[in-house]
C-alpha cells in the first residue's frame, strides 16, 4: 500500500487502536509476563532516574 511500511494482507489497512479501552487492553496484554513487565519496566525507569541523578550530581560541580 502507498505510504505503508507493510502490504495491505498483512496489517497496512489497518487504523490501530482507536478508544482508549482498546488501547489499555492492548497495553496489559503486552506486558503481562516476562522481562517486560509493566512492574520491571517502571522499576528500571526509577534506577535510571537515580542514576541519571547521581551522574549529573558528580559532574556538574
């Protein structure tokens, strides 16, 4: 398809998640198991806003 990454067969016509119900099932339904989990993803951001902390703690005096 024009303008599409990908052939109309296998997902260019398609218009993505358009209510927000759709696109909190979809969100949980990604991230229910694994290394990926809502729960380690938001862990990880925390330490690299600790981290992020720190570096710019050190190296801005």
């Amino acid at each position: 398809m024009h303008g599409k990454r990908i052939c109309m067969f296998h997902g260019g016509k398609s218009t993505g998640l358009v209510t927000e119900d759709g696109r909190k099932r979809c969100a949980i339904a990604k991230t229910v198991y694994g290394y990926e989990t809502r729960a380690a993803r938001e862990y990880r951001a925390k330490k690299f806003r600790e981290l992020k902390a720190l570096f710019d703690s050190m190296y801005l005096r």
